[in-house]
C-alpha cells in the first residue's frame, strides 16, 4: 500500500492540472494497489474538485473508493492524540491536520511510502526518525 496525500487525488482526477495530471497518472500506474488516506486528506481532495469540477469530479474521487482503488484509514484516540502532537512539533513547517495524519498513518502502518506532491514530506520523519519515500 501507498499512503496518498489530497494533492495527488486531485490531479488524478482534475485533467486540467496538466503536466501534474500527467505525471501523477504515469506515477499511479506503477504504485501497487490499493491506495491508502486519511478523512482529512480525503475531505481536502473533495473540497477541492467541488471548485475544480463540480459534482462530476467529486464522484470520480468516491468511484476510486468504490473500486477499491483507495481506502480510507480512520485513526483511533492514541493515532489522533498522535496527530496533534506531530502538528505541534513541526508547527515551524507548518504541518496541516491532512500531513500529519499521514505520517500518523506511517508509524501505525509502517508505510514509508507516500504518493504527494507536497516538499513538506521531504521534511516530516517517521517516528522521529525514518524519511519517507516521495512519489512522484
């Protein structure tokens, strides 16, 4: 599984985000399935498309869903409590709710890989410690 930040469900989505449309495409044919985010990341990418495209883009995100093409991870109370303190350690970067659910996500799956195209995750460290591997 790869973790998947909004900004890359959007432009999988979103042709009109051109060559970032392409290159997320290239790239998500070569990620083994399925993909794996968060609520928030979820919620971001739908917020998004609404503005983008309307109810026409926000079906293609639910359609991922219901091909089993993308999962959504719920965290429970510890991986919430998680996330708040990640959000206050790099709050210098700063780190949105979405991010730091992933890397959340991360510790409690051990994925180090995530499929974004925010410079933000060259930064964030798993555990405190691993870096992730940034696709594309």
């Amino acid at each position: 599984m790869t973790l998947v930040d909004a900004g890359p469900l959007i432009a999988l989505i979103d042709k009109g985000q051109g060559d970032l449309h392409r290159r997320c495409v290239e790239a998500h044919r070569k990620l083994p399935g399925p993909l794996i985010t968060s609520w928030a990341c979820f919620t971001e990418a739908m917020h998004f498309l609404g503005g983008l495209g309307g109810w026409t883009a926000q079906a293609a995100l639910w359609r991922f869903l219901e091909e089993n093409a993308l999962v959504i991870y719920a965290p429970n109370l510890q991986e919430t409590l998680r996330i708040r303190t990640l959000m206050e350690q790099y709050r210098d970067v700063p780190m949105d709710l979405a991010d730091a659910t992933l890397v959340a996500l991360a510790e409690t799956l051990a994925l180090k890989n995530v499929f974004t195209i925010d410079k933000d995750f060259y930064v964030y460290r798993i555990n405190g410690k691993d870096g992730f591997e940034v696709v594309p």
